[in-house]
C-alpha cells in the first residue's frame, strides 16, 4: 500500500525523491540558488568532456504522469540495482524474490557492476545526484556535484530496458511501457510481496528516465 505522503511505506529506511522539472516546481530561494548553482557545475563538468551544455526548462510541458507516488523507499533503489548486477553477469537471468536478510546493497554482484563507469543504474549515489538528457557512454565523476556522479538519462532509460525481462516486464519493442502493463505492474506494487521492491525501483526510474528525455528535464534525486 501507500502511505499517507503517497509512497511506498517500507519502514525503517531512507525515503529517495526522483524530480523532474526542478524549476517548474515550488522551491524557496535558497533550493533555487543550489540547483542553479548544480548547473553551473554540471555544465563546467559536461563542457569539459566534449559534451553540450545542459540547457533546464523553466516551464514543463503538459505531459501527464499515471505514477502514484512522489517518493520510493531507498531498498527499492538497491533491488533494482541487485537484478540489474544479476542480469549484466548472466543475460538469461530472470530474478526471484531474494530473502528478506540478504542486503541488496551488500551484495558482490552491485559491487562489481556499480564499480563499472559505463552503468548509470549502478554507478550513481543512492541519495543525491542529477541524470541530464545528454548521450554519453561513462558516469562523470565530479566531488563539486551532489553524489558526485553525473549520470545520462538516455543511458539509464536504455539500461532499464535491458533489465526489464530479469523483472518479467513486458514492453513494446521500442522499449515502450503500455498503459495496460504499467497498471499491472503498479497493482504488483501494491501487494507487497515477491519482487514488488524491484519493481517499485523499475517504475519510478522508468518514468523519470521517460518524463526527463520527452521533457529535456534533469532527473534530481532528493
């Protein structure tokens, strides 16, 4: 179920807040100034690797949202990660639900994927961070961004369809989740049982990835 704030209620862990369109939402001054600050930083580190400055939108365009809630349990975040670890090591695997002791984050499997620069699922803070949507092939690395990684949406939105069948989710073959799936997999959610932790990792970062390309949007976490 859902808690009273509208997310997934797993006691006893960190809350992680996916935002898109940072500048369209309500913030003080002072949450302003950081972000623009963020940017200024991320455009330095983007510009020095070869890449094109980020350019973010004041104003969001009316693309509608189906995602229930606003924040995920950090554990969710760390089970995704553990599946798609899994599925790069073996690309037949398909995942079952793990037991409740075994630690996602703690796992070798993440430890020598997320060591990889090349998986921006994997190699990202757990915490604080931004996505931008600019192709580029490694993680950037940077101690003057929040997380200090700096991660593509267009690589995350491509690694969350490869991880997809690990999770038996299916999409269409431009990697598009249907309305029809998206239902069924948010009703999984919602029991709270089996792989629902991993799928509740898959939707919201699916949907930020998706809402960050079509909005040309950073992905925060928050």
């Amino acid at each position: 179920g859902l808690s009273s704030s509208g997310r997934p209620d797993y006691t006893g862990e960190m809350s992680l807040m996916t935002v898109v369109g940072y500048l369209d939402s309500p913030h003080d001054d002072e949450g302003r100034r950081w972000f623009q600050d963020q940017l200024r930083t991320i455009n330095e580190v983007l510009v020095d690797h070869g890449f094109g400055a980020h350019t973010e939108p004041e104003q969001l365009l009316p693309i509608a949202s189906a995602q229930p809630w606003t924040e995920i349990g950090s554990s969710s975040l760390h089970a995704l990660r553990r599946v798609a670890a899994y599925r790069a090591l073996d690309g037949n695997y398909v995942a079952t639900p793990f037991p409740d002791t075994a630690r996602a984050a703690d796992d070798p499997a993440v430890a020598k994927i997320g060591a990889r620069t090349d998986s921006h699922l994997l190699c990202h803070s757990d915490a604080e961070g931004f996505y931008v949507p600019i192709d580029f092939p490694e993680v950037l690395i940077d101690e003057r961004i929040a997380g200090a990684y700096l991660g593509s949406s267009v690589r995350l939105a491509h690694e969350l369809v490869l991880v997809a069948p690990a999770l038996e989710i299916e999409l269409d073959r431009d990697g598009t989740l249907t309305p029809q799936e998206a239902q069924r997999l948010y009703a999984l959610t919602e029991k709270e049982d089996g792989l629902f932790r991993e799928l509740t990792g898959w939707l919201d970062l699916y949907e930020a990835a998706r809402l960050s390309l079509a909005q040309k949007s950073a992905i925060v976490f928050l």
